[in-house]
C-alpha cells in the first residue's frame, strides 16, 4: 500500500493508492496552519500501513537532500507555512521512504504514466487556481535544477485594456500576479466562476496563459501541454488560449500537432482533479 499526498495551499487531498495508480481512499483537509493541517493528515494514515510514501507539495520548497533544510516549504506567502519542514514532519509519525517533489511535477508525472499524456516521455501540466504552478517531464525525467520551476512567475506582456496592478506579492504583474484565480477576483470584483459569461474576462485570461504556453513551448517543447486547477474548469477558455497560442508561435514552430492539431495538443487532466494525487503514487514508483 503506497500513501499519496497532493499538498496545496488551499487543501491537502490525502489517499491510499496502488502500483497501477488506482486511488482506493482519500480525504480532503483544508489546508490551515501547519499544526492543525498536520494533525489530520496523520489520524488519516495512522494505522493504514503503508510501506511507502509519495509527496506533491505546493512550493517553493527545497529539493536538495544535501540541504539543511531539505523538504521544507521555503519563501511561500501562504501563512504559516514559510520554512515549514513539511518532510521532516511527516517522518516522525511515519519513518518510511519518502518521496518528495512539486506538486505540478507530480501531476505531470501521473498525467505522463496514466493520464492525458500517457506513453510521451515529454510533457507540461500547468495549474491556474489559487496560484499558477507548471511542472514538466522532458527526456522522461522530471525538470530539477538549482531549484526547481517556477514558471508561474515568468513576466508577460500586459493586455492594453487592464488597468490592475497585479496581486504577486513578490512580482506584482507576474504571470501568477495577472492571471491567477484571485488575480481575476480582484480585476474584476468577483469570483472566477461567477464571470462566466463575461466574455472581457476570458479573452483576458486567455492572453495571458496563451503568451506563457508560447513560451513553454518555444523552450521546452513539450509533446503534450495539459492545463489544469479550478480557473481551467471554464472549460470555453481551451479554445481561446488556443487560437491565441496559434497566433504568437505564427508558424514558427513547424510541427503538425501545432499546426494542425492543436485541439488534442493543449488539453485538460486525463485524470482530471485527482492528477496530483495520482501523480504523488507516481513519484514513489
């Protein structure tokens, strides 16, 4: 029995998983200080034994194993939770391996083994909610470095007709900042899901995530780009950023899945919401 957790700034989504990636149980915990949040995901594993466990963490967090502060969640503006040793934490209650990575980085693991880019060694998931997160698998291996990405933080150009400053406390006019969940709230005074049918709202959007994905692809060049998180449940926004993407490559990328597939390249979560905690079992395979 392998344990998965999809830890995000909003909600831990907590389960108990397979070697063929069936989730058998989950609970979801909404994500409050450390103490409180942690409490509860340990009374839900506490006597499930299991033999191994897999981590997606919302970030940034510290991937080094030589690092003193190795499995922490570091520079967040999530409160509380700043410099938080998520894995250090969790190995006191439960004295497993331990695997531990992004959460978008698991996503696309999951999305990459069981989901919308199954059999493709190379692929993207973004997730535009609360925040924007992107993680990628390229040669079949999933993207480190110093640290790890942060393309949620790349600089975009501004739509001419908006006039908000940007809600990144680190960037301001971030990619994050323009076009996250709360990002729309602010520009617009309500709710994502209340904006539906406010065309202005989603050619905005999609302006934005059209000159990001642009940009993944001009250096990444991922075989698949799968858009995810609760901003992407309008799901009118796919055809948009997709004309939109279109437009900025200009041909330049001469590829038939940009050319002249572009409706089965730029998608939604073969897993749909459970790509993170599904890709959190991948992590420890």
């Amino acid at each position: 029995m392998i344990g998965a957790i999809e830890a995000g700034g909003t909600k831990f989504v907590c389960g108990i998983g397979n070697e063929t990636g069936d989730i058998l149980e989950r609970v979801t915990i909404p994500t409050t200080t450390p103490e409180e949040t942690l409490k509860q995901v340990v009374e839900f594993f506490d006597g499930k034994k299991i033999e191994r466990l897999g981590v997606g963490s919302f970030g940034p967090i510290d991937l080094d194993p030589e690092s003193r502060g190795y499995g922490s969640i570091t520079s967040t503006p999530k409160p509380h939770w700043s410099h938080f040793n998520l894995i250090g934490e969790l190995k006191k209650h439960f004295p497993i391996p331990i695997t531990f990575d992004t959460d978008v980085n698991a996503a696309a693991l999951g999305e990459s083994v069981w989901g919308a880019a199954k059999g493709l060694d190379s692929c993207l998931y973004i997730t535009v909610g609360t925040g924007i997160g992107v993680g990628a698998l390229t040669e079949g291996k999933l993207v480190h470095g110093l640290t790890h990405p942060e393309m949620g933080h790349i600089m975009v150009r501004r739509h001419p007709d908006d006039t908000y400053a940007g809600g990144c406390p680190y960037h301001g006019d971030c990619l994050e900042g323009v076009a996250s969940g709360p990002a729309i709230e602010a520009r617009w005074g309500k709710k994502a899901i209340e904006l539906v049918d406010n065309n202005q709202v989603w050619k905005m959007e999609a302006y934005y995530l059209a000159q990001a994905i642009a940009n993944y692809i001009l250096i990444l060049s991922p075989k698949k780009v799968i858009l995810g998180g609760g901003v992407m449940n309008q799901m009118h926004l796919f055809p948009l950023i997709r004309e939109q993407v279109t437009t900025i490559l200009a041909g330049y990328v001469h590829h038939k899945q940009i050319l002249e597939e572009m409706d089965t390249y730029i998608v939604p979560p073969g897993l749909g919401n459970n790509a993170g905690l599904v890709g959190a079992l991948g992590l420890v395979l």
